[in-house]
C-alpha cells in the first residue's frame, strides 16, 4: 500500500495570499447565455472563489467525432477570470456523448449478470475499455493544449467521482485486462491457484485464458477472485486517473491534477489509500447520510481524507448547501447544518469548501438536488447563509495551509478488510465493517477523545492507542509490524473477525485471531455469531449483538475486561487485555455499539495514559479538532453549549455552531 504522506503535495496554481477556497461545480452550459453574467456577479456576491467547470460537458465540447466547439467554454473563462474567480478545470471525460456509444456500443458496461448499462444517465464506460480511453485522452489532450495559458485555470479535475456507477464492469474488455493484472500479480498460473485456492470445487486453471471475471455463477464464486477483482476494478480507475493525469503533466506541467474522491458512508470499491499518490492534492465529495450518526459520519469521513492525504489540506470538492435528492426522502438541512458542516470538513483539514453546484438545476435529474443559487434565487434564506459562509471562511483564511495535528488515539481503517470481511459465505453476512469503525469513532467523540482515522498503509507507530476494528486481513508483515510496536510500548485495541486471513484470503491456522492470536493472549475454536433480534449481556452490564467468541485465554498476563453473563459463551471472557511489557493488546469479541463502546472505554484509554484534552464537562457535547495552532471547536448538539471552563475559547457556543480560536 502506497503511504500517501510521502506524496509532494501541490495546491492551486495562483498568485495572492493564502485562503480558504470557497464555490461549487458551474454548469453554465445547462443555462442560457444571458444567465451567466448574473451568475458572475451573484458569485462574487457570495464570496465565490473557484468552480469546477465542465464536469458533464463532453457532448457540448465535441457534439461530433473529432469536431470542437470551444467557443462558449472560451467565453466562460474569460468571464470568470474577469470575476476574479478562479477554475478547476474537468476533463469533461465523466460521460461520453450519444455520437461515441453510437458508434462503439462496446464502451458499454456490462454488469454481473451479463446486462448492459445503455446511455440516458452517465458514466457509461468501461474502465478498461481502449476505445474510450483513445476518445477521452484524445478530448483531454484538445482541452489542455487550449486551456494551458488561460490565466483563469488553477488545476485540472480528472473525469468526475471515478467510479460511482461503472467501477464493476465484468464485460470482455474487463476479462482480458483483468487477465493482464493477474499474470503482473502472479507471475504463473501455479501461484494464481494457489492464491485463489482452486484445489476447492474443482476451479484449477490450466492457462490464464480460461480466468474470467466473477460473473453470475452457480453458488459462491471463489472469494480469492473476488477479493482480486475488487483489488483490480480498483486498479483500473487508478489507471484511466493516471493516464488523464500523464498527459496534462506533459502539456501543462505547472497546472496541479486532482480527481474528486467520495469518502463517505459505504463507497468502499476505490481504495482511495491507494490513490492519493497519484494526485497533486486530494479531492472529497461528501453527502451527509440521515440517521443518528449522520454527524459523526460526515467527521469520521473528513478525518480519514485528511489522513488520506497524510495531514496536508485537502480540497472539499462537493458536498451539497441543503437537501440532496437521490434518497428515499430528502430532508433539507436545518439551520446552521450548512455552516457546520462545512467547518467540520475544514477542521478535518479541507482548504476549500466547495459544492455540487453553483446553481440549481431547471431540468434533468438534479433538479430537487440544493445548490448554492437555488430556484427560489438570490433573495432566499440559503443564498443568504452560503454568503455568510463565504464570509465565515474569509475570516479564517489564516489557517489554510495548516496541517492536521495528530491525535494520541489512531482508528486503523483498511480496505482491504473492509472488501474481505464483507464477502459471502462467512459466519454471518451482517456485518459492517465501516458501522464497526464509525461506532468506534462514536464512542471516542462522546468521550471527548479526539481519534484520527488512519489507513492501515498509515504512520501507524506514531499512535499511542490504535484501534483496529474487524482488522480481518492481517498478512505477516502487518502481524510483524503490530507485535514489534506493542512489544515498543504501543497499545493495540481490536475486535472480532480481526486477524482471520492473510492476503490471499487464506485462514491462518491453529486457531482463530490467527495472525493476532500469540499477541492478544487468546485462542477461540468456533465464532458464535448472532442471529438478527439475539443479544447477550456482558458482565459489565453492556449488551452485545452480531457477533460472540469462543475464547480461551492462553497467553500470560491476560486480564479478562469483561465475561459473558448470558448466551452461548456465559462465564467466558468477552473483553481481554494482554499487558506486554509497558504496551498491551486487547480483544472485544462482540459488537457493543457506540454506548457500550463508550462504557468500555475508559479501560482501554486508561493504561494507554490517554486522557481528553476538553474540560470534562465538554466531553460529547462538542468535538475538538486541531489545525495548527487552531482549535476547532462543533457543538454535535441542538443546544447552546457554555465554554466558560475553557480559556482562549469564546464564552457560548450556539447550537449547531462551531467555534474557531488560538491555543
Ligand atoms: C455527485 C456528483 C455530482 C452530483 C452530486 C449530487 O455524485 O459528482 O455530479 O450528481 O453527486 O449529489
């Protein structure tokens, strides 16, 4: 896994003092022209300063093979340079025009089940697919020779959410590069058996030929493969970014490339960990998922793109002023959730606080989604709260370019564990490994305790407290790396489904956490997971669900946290920690949720000597991040919180708000 920290970070080429950026996707080609001006000046009257241009506009840029209009995306740049505002310039790549699928149906993607996803939405194209990739390095190539010198571009914005409808194509063109990545992994088809276990139900392969993707099959397709191909459609977006990313290097070598990520909720295929090397600076969407950790979700999500892109400012590439509209029911945002929001992402380290989009939509399938400018216009409650936010963020322009400061309490979030954990025929197919991390990160933030989310591939060793929930992929080195820093000092924390396999999804044997099993001091036979409705009560009075062990306690020094008092396993231990000399590895073998987590807590944090840095009676009504010198106060709460017991900080702060001071 590439450590995104060694990455040479470059921001928006432009001249002037530092700031916090500030404006939305601009789709002016969806509006006349007379519109545009008004779009200029309603910007500046918002304190617009960037948009991203051209997102979905590769039909208007080329409306025929080889033909370019250019004309009108001439006029908006120059408008908008003349606004003062600046322009992440898209590739426009996202959506292929009616002319191309026209005349090469077999850009298509092919789902599992062998249907074709046909044209009318967009991201109808197959990563792999040589077809599409010639016509859109071929756009890309026209855009970055005109653009080069225009004084309004400051970076360039690959494609658009690489992957959020056509990462899993299982067509031809996926088989055969599909078979180009396995023969680079594996060398011989000897060691691709192996790996996938093909002894199993009779899935030897004589040739590499003869591998397809996993598509609709009999019963369970081999795990291996489908771990391998979730690794690989990973890999080929990675690859289309790299390929856009090369040629605008090449034609304008001074202009940094980016591509928006969209770390939020359960948008697990992209191995973003992965990625961020592969950009200048890194982009996130985030869309803010209703239910009662939808906060936290939106913190959880914003501290592991600022780790994501290893503590340097990142760009907040969307997230929406109010309601979006793709879900069941959309909710608009109550007052001061838009100002919230937005900070939280910056305390989490953005510079930039953009959203989908400057204005709202009249027709096509956003059209209920908010926007800055919304229908109601420029005389409205959200246009007046996006200015105040503009404004918000002009007075903190001292903190960009500051970096995150990092927590004594790391959250170890890996991808692979989250792909692996998550496949079939397992002891139960509910679990969620990313609800597993949020409740974790929960139960720190009614603590008080800051925690950073930090990818597995992370400085891990700087932490004095890890947290390493449903870790279920543990290869030897990663095994090698956590007894050598527990054996240094360092305290592991993990749970249930942890240390299972290696990296070919194999079972470690011997008994189960495998890989951790010598480490936390215990030995389980069976797992005993749960059915929906079932729960047990720990000795502690907490209450368990999902998932229960079997443990013996076998290694020295192990001191039982918790026993099961009801169910299967009642007497056994539930919790357990292992004292290695001044470090210590402990176990949680059911699913607490954030209320028993937060009753467990104190045992854990305790020994590992890490204590809040928030008056007590702070802790869960707010949540502290820090910038630099920069506290960031956000109240998680609907009230008015009282801060007198903290110096530096302002007296109140206002329910919803958030509150920025020196310290
Ligand atoms: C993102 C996308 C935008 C817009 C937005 C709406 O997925 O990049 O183009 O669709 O969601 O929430």
């Amino acid at each position: 896994m590439t450590e995104s920290n060694e990455t040479t970070r470059r921001w928006l080429r432009r001249a002037g003092s530092a700031r916090l950026e500030f404006g939305a996707d601009y789709n002016p080609d969806q509006w006349p022209r007379e519109v545009w001006d008004d779009d200029v000046r309603a910007m500046r009257e918002a304190g617009v300063t960037i948009v991203s241009l051209a997102i979905f506009s590769w039909a208007r840029l080329e409306p025929r093979d080889g033909e370019y209009d250019f004309a009108w995306l001439d006029e908006v740049m120059d408008l908008l340079h003349a606004g003062g505002i600046a322009v992440d310039l898209a590739t426009a790549t996202a959506s292929p025009p009616p002319w191309l699928t026209r005349r090469h149906p077999e850009v298509l993607p092919v789902t599992r089940t062998g249907e074709i996803l046909w044209p009318g939405a967009r991201q109808h194209w197959r990563p792999t697919s040589p077809v599409f990739r010639e016509h859109a390095l071929r756009l890309v190539s026209e855009l970055a020779t005109r653009y080069a010198d225009h004084p309004a571009l400051v970076a360039w914005h690959v494609n658009n959410e690489l992957g959020c409808h056509n990462v899993y194509d299982y067509s031809d063109d996926a088989a055969r590069a599909f078979r180009v990545w396995l023969r680079t992994r594996y060398g011989t088809v000897e060691a691709l058996n192996h790996a996938w276990g093909t002894a199993f139900w009779s899935q030897r392969y004589d040739d590499f030929e003869e591998i397809l993707p996993p598509r609709l099959a009999a019963s369970h397709p081999n795990p291996t493969q489908q771990l391998d191909f979730k690794r690989f459609s990973s890999d080929a977006l990675k690859d289309h970014l790299r390929a856009e990313r090369d040629l605008l290097r090449r034609i304008t070598p001074e202009v940094p490339v980016t591509t928006n990520f969209m770390v939020m909720g359960e948008m697990k295929p992209m191995n973003y960990a992965d990625w961020a090397a592969e950009v200048d600076f890194v982009s996130n969407d985030h869309y803010v998922l209703p239910g009662p950790q939808a906060r936290d979700e939106l913190s959880f999500s914003a501290n592991l793109t600022g780790n994501i892109a290893g503590g340097e400012p990142w760009f907040l590439m969307e997230h929406s002023t109010s309601a979006v509209n793709w879900q069941p029911v959309n909710v608009a945002k109550k007052p001061g959730e838009l100002a919230r929001d937005s900070l939280t992402h910056v305390a989490h380290g953005a510079d930039a606080v953009c959203f989908f989009q400057w204005r709202q939509s009249r027709a096509g399938a956003e059209k209920y989604h908010s926007a800055m400018l919304p229908h109601a216009g420029t005389d409205s409650d959200l246009f007046r709260g996006v200015a105040r936010l503009g404004e918000r963020l002009r007075e903190l322009a001292p903190i960009a370019g500051s970096r995150r400061r990092r927590a004594a309490v790391g959250i170890v979030f890996d991808w692979e564990s989250w792909w692996t954990a998550e496949q079939d025929s397992h002891p139960t197919d509910r679990l969620r490994y990313k609800q597993e991390a949020l409740d974790w990160y929960t139960a720190l933030l009614d603590a008080g305790i800051r925690a950073d989310v930090v990818p597995a591939g992370g400085p891990l060793e700087e932490y004095r407290l890890l947290i390493a929930p449903v870790l279920h992929v543990v290869p030897a080195a990663l095994a090698a790396r956590l007894d050598a820093w527990v054996a240094a000092g360092g305290h592991l924390v993990t749970t249930y489904f942890s240390g299972i396999v290696d990296e070919n999804d194999h079972v470690w044997l011997g008994g189960y956490p495998g890989a951790l099993r010598d480490l936390l001091g215990i030995r389980i036979e069976e797992f005993g997971p749960l059915l929906d409705g079932e729960s047990v009560t720990l000795d502690d009075g907490a209450t368990g669900t999902l998932w229960t062990d079997r443990i013996d306690v076998t290694g020295p020094d192990v001191e039982v946290l918790a026993r099961y008092k009801t169910g299967e396993q009642a007497d056994r231990a539930a919790v357990t920690r292992r004292r290695v000399g001044a470090g210590s590895a402990a176990y949680v073998s059911t699913r607490l949720g954030p209320d028993g987590l937060a009753g467990l807590l104190p045992r854990l944090l305790g020994p590992a000597g890490v204590t809040g840095e928030l008056p007590a009676e702070l802790g869960g009504r707010v949540e502290l991040a820090i910038r630099g010198d920069h506290w960031f106060l956000i109240n998680r709460t609907d009230q008015p919180v009282d801060l007198r017991a903290l110096p530096g900080a302002p007296e109140v702060l206002e329910a919803r708000g958030v509150a920025v001071f020196t310290n």
